[in-house]
C-alpha cells in the first residue's frame, strides 16, 4: 500500500467515522433524544 | 385538512434516524461502493464521490425530510398526496405518484436479491457453498441455477436450488413487519436490525483485516496490499477530468443515500413541527456513508484481492459478481467459513430487508390515504401487486434480464427524475427562503448558510448535468475516444432488429403498474378536492355563524 493510499484511505474512513460518531453524539445529547415523538398512538388498523 | 388516513407516527427520534439509514443502507453500501472506488482509482473517486456527498447527496436528503414533514402538517403522508398539497396544482398529485410507484416496483425485484441473500446465508451455514471448492467457475454455475439465469422459469422449476422458498420467507417476513406499522412494524425492526448489522460488519472487518497472508507461495497476495488495491490513488488529476467518474461517484452518492425514491419525505411527513429534521436526515446519511465507506470499502475489495489477487479486478464491476460470484468463494476458503460467510450473508440481508421493507410503506400509506383502505386491506392489495410482479421477474430470470431491463428504467431513470422535482420544489415552488424556515423548525442543527445557494442553483444543476451524463453515455451509448454514439442494450432491447421480447414486456408490465397508479391517484385526487371544498364551505359558514 503506497503512501498515497494511506492517506487516501485515512482521511475518507476518518471523516465518516468522525461524522457518524459526532451526529449520534448530537444525537443523544440532544434534549429531544428519548422524547416521544409525533404523539405516538396505538396502531389503528382501522378495523374497529 | 384530513385525510382519513389511520394515525401512525414514530415514537423515538433514534428509530426515525435508524429507520430511514436502515432504508438507505443497502446491498450498493457493501458491493457497488468498493467495486467503483477501486475501479476508478480511489484518490480521485473519494474526491468526486464527497464532493457529490457535500452539494448533491446531504441537500437532496435536507429537502426530502422538509416537504414531508411540511406536506404532513396538512395532512398527507402519500407521495401523491405530499406532492398535491406542495404543488398546489391538479398536476402535483400525478408527479408525486412516482413516488409511490418506484419504491413498490424496485420492491418487486429488490425482494428477489434480498431471498438471495438469506438462501446464500443458509447455504453458507449448512456447508452448502464451502463443497463447491476454491475454482469460481463453479460459484458463477451455482449462481445462474440458484437465481435461475440461464433459463426462463428454471427458478420456480423442481430443478432449482430452492430459491423460491427464500422468496416465500422474505416475502412474508416483510409483509408482516409492515403490517405491524410504522412505530411497531418498521422502527422496531430497524432499531435493533441496523444495530446488529454494523456489529455483524465489524466482526467480519476484524476478520479480514487479521487474514495476513494466506498462500505462503504468493506472498503478494497480502492484506496491506489489499488495502493497497482498494485504496492506492493512481493519477488523480487525469482521472478527475474524465466525466464517467463524476457520473459513478454522484450516482454512487444519489442511489446510496435513497434520495429520489419517495421513501424519506414518506417517512418524515409522520413527523411533527416540534421534531428535529436537520441532525436527524444528517445523522442518517452519515449512518449510511458509515457503512458503505468504513465498512463497505474496508471489507469486500480487500477479502476478494486477498484471495484472487489482482484477477478479482474481473469481477468488481458487478455487484452481482463481486457478491455472488466471489465473495461465497472467499467465504468458503477462509478459517471458520461457516460462520463468517453465514455472517456475510445475513449481514447483506439485514442491509437488503431494512431497505424493502421501506419501500412498501410509501404504498400502503397511498393505498390507505388514496383510497381510503384500512391497514388489512392496503396491505393485501400491495401484496397482490408486488406478488404478482416479483413472480413475473422470478419467472423471466434468464440473464435477468426482467430484473436489469426495470432496475434500469425505473431504479435509475425514474429515481433521476423524482429527485430533480423534490430539489425543484423545495427550492423554487415552495421557494428556499421559506423551505429553510420549515426545516429550522424544531431543529437542533442549523444548516450553514452556505447551503442556501447551494439548495437553490447548484444542487439543480448538477443533478441536471449528472443526468444528462448518464443518458449520453448509459442510454445513447456515447463512446468518449471515438466521439460516436452507439444506443447500449437497453435501447436496442427495446428498439430495432435485435429487440428482447423479454425487456419489451419487463417495460410494458411497468407501463401496467404506472396506469394504475394514475388511476388510483386521479381517484384519491377526487377525494382531496371534495375534502378540502367541505373544508372551506365548513370555514365559510364558521365565518357567517361568527358574524
């Protein structure tokens, strides 16, 4: 593997491994994180 | 204004974001990425590809999550009917009907390859492809009876290596997921699905990159350069500024992150003003650049050179080859095989079900919207369809060439022009100053202003310039040395002398499917007018009550 190869593979894998781990960081921290969203309700079938 | 539709919705914001990766997750991540990237050279390739990420992939999706959400707000959560409510025009439920009708019909043929995928992974357990041996003929021999290529209906014949009982599992597996619904069907799947797939990825990473050298007697057949093949830049300047790269790096981008389909602004029209879009659509493409990038372009080019050397070269522009072809070889060859390839193989199914399983809910959602269906109902009737169409692409398995001939009109074309209205829409019909208001609505992100222009000018252009690259040289067939054009075997499939009764009729069932999504949508269209004449005749007389 050339140099160019290391850097060519180094900085494509680190940038989305970089990006991928700061958005779930976000993600997590985030104050909606656990938040229920759209008001979740029972699944209508619309058989009833 | 209501719809009528049952209310569904998602009930967390990780299994929105793990839904909509596990939607773009999908087979390319692992044997279209690498194979290209190694092809073109990789230096150049990764610069086309991010660039293309940057101005084209992250954008289109930011737009995807706004028109739904925005378009669910009023009510809609159909393709056909999202579009109705943004376009404001009878013609915009007729343009968002693609968005319907190109999941479900990528469905009828993506759920074949998923059964693949689970029959490779059974195979692979219960030492049905370590006997095949170490020559890949006769790998590629097991392929064309297993999918049945080289004749017409030999897969659902009594000679065949059981796909069709795949198929039935796959079939039914996503049929009932979807059944469940949005939050218990889709999102639980997704939530530990997506999970264990990266998981099952590193395991299978951490195998290859510790194989070293495995024949004493050809010592270059070793991991670093492997890594080397995959990643080693050649001539980047002069590879740049050859035109076919850009186009495999920006269709790379485009098919990967499912941008286009009609699947996100489904999904995000379940949203609420108060939900967060800009980090969600952002952690979700950087899910799914993940996958393809560190674990895609990490695994499958390295394991195949490690074993066949620079021969696999052959085989990487296929996904096709390279997965089904090569890779159940390399499996089979490598210490602990059972396992790992049962590992690889459910791994591309995972990667295969969560994407299905998104393109059906863009169907029931305008089944139920459009025609005012209840869940049992929709589901049975998309059932019917997709059957019916799957069976049709099993059937005509020789080359596969139903499967290539509708993979190419709608899996590509379509997927071309759906894209172009929703980056049109967001930036010129519903206008980008107010689009960008609505997508900061409840955000946790903001977008950086850079990509307001960007939204608005050059995200159309270059998607305009990608695609006409593509009918040039994909449709027309333009041959870059000689400067002459020379239609390629879709055309002349369907045009001239040496046509394929087979492709002719793969695009007349296409043409079936389409009429009765136009149908269907110029009925639902009946229902939203009279809706919203009630609705304004009931504000009318609130108005004169109130006076």
């Amino acid at each position: 593997m050339s140099t160019g190869g290391w850097i060519t593979m180094s900085l494509s894998v680190g940038f989305v491994v970089g990006l991928f781990v700061w958005c779930i960081w976000r993600v997590m921290t985030a104050p909606q994180a656990d938040s229920h969203l759209h008001g979740i309700e029972d699944i209508d079938t619309g058989e009833d | 204004m209501t719809t009528g539709t049952p209310k569904e919705g998602w009930s967390s914001r990780i299994g929105v974001i793990m839904a909509v990766a596990g939607s773009a997750v999908g087979l390319g991540n692992f044997l279209r990425f690498p194979g290209l990237a190694a092809q073109y050279g990789s230096g150049a390739f990764m610069i086309a590809y991010f660039t293309s990420l940057l101005i084209l992939g992250i954008p289109i999706c930011w737009a995807e999550w706004t028109l739904g959400r925005y378009a669910g707000q009023r009510g809609f959560r159909s393709s056909p009917g999202i579009f109705y409510a943004l376009i404001r025009h009878p013609v915009g439920k007729y343009i968002g009907a693609l968005g319907a009708i190109i999941p479900v019909t990528i469905y009828m043929y993506y759920v074949y390859i998923e059964a693949w995928c689970l029959g490779y992974a059974w195979k692979s357990a219960t030492g049905g492809l370590s006997n095949l041996g170490g020559d890949v003929a006769a790998y590629v021999s097991f392929w064309e009876r297993f999918v049945g290529a080289t004749e017409d209906g030999l897969a659902i014949s009594p000679g065949s290596n059981g796909v069709i009982l795949f198929l039935f599992i796959v079939f039914a597996l996503n049929f009932v997921i979807i059944y469940r619904g949005l939050s218990r069907g889709i999102e639980a799947f997704c939530k530990w699905g997506m999970p264990a797939l990266m998981v099952l990825a590193l395991v299978i990473l951490a195998r290859v990159l510790t194989l070293g050298t495995l024949d004493p007697s050809k010592p270059d057949q070793n991991i670093l350069n492997a890594l080397g093949y995959m990643w080693n830049p050649g001539d980047v300047v002069h590879q740049l500024r050859n035109p076919q790269l850009w186009l495999a790096a920006a269709g790379q981008v485009f098919f990967s992150l499912s941008v286009g389909f009609g699947v996100v602004i489904t999904y995000a029209s379940y949203l609420s003003q108060k939900d967060d879009i800009v980090l969600s659509a952002l952690t979700a493409s950087s899910a799914n650049e993940f996958c393809e990038v560190a674990l895609g372009g990490m695994i499958t080019v390295p394991a195949a050179f490690l074993f066949m050397g620079a021969a696999v070269g052959g085989f990487i522009g296929s996904s096709f080859s390279l997965g089904f072809k090569v890779l159940p070889m390399v499996f089979a060859r490598m210490p602990f095989s059972e396992f790992f390839g049962t590992a690889f193989f459910f791994l591309l199914f995972l990667a295969a079900i969560t994407s299905s399983l998104s393109m059906l809910q863009p169907g029931i959602a305008f089944l139920e919207e459009g025609l005012a269906l209840n869940r049992k109902q929709s589901v049975a009737l998309l059932g019917l369809i997709t059957a019916l169409g799957t069976l049709f692409i099993v059937y005509f398995s020789k080359d596969v060439k139903a499967l290539d001939t509708i993979d190419f009109w709608i899996g590509t074309f379509m997927l071309f022009v759906m894209a172009s209205v929703i980056i049109v829409v967001f930036g010129w019909v519903v206008g980008v100053d107010k689009a960008w208001e609505e997508a900061h609505r409840g955000a946790a992100l903001r977008i950086p202003g850079f990509f307001k222009p960007i939204m608005k000018y050059v995200c159309p252009l270059y998607l305009l310039t990608i695609f006409v690259l593509w009918i040039l040289f994909k449709v027309l067939g333009w041959d870059l040395s000689t400067g002459e054009f020379k239609p390629t075997g879709y055309v002349t499939d369907l045009i001239g002398p040496e046509y394929s009764v087979v492709a002719r009729l793969s695009v007349g069932f296409v043409l079936v499917i389409i009429t009765f999504f136009l149908i269907t949508t110029a009925a639902a269209g009946r229902r939203w007018d009279k809706n919203r004449s009630d609705q304004r005749v009931r504000n009318e007389t609130k108005a004169e009550v109130g006076q």
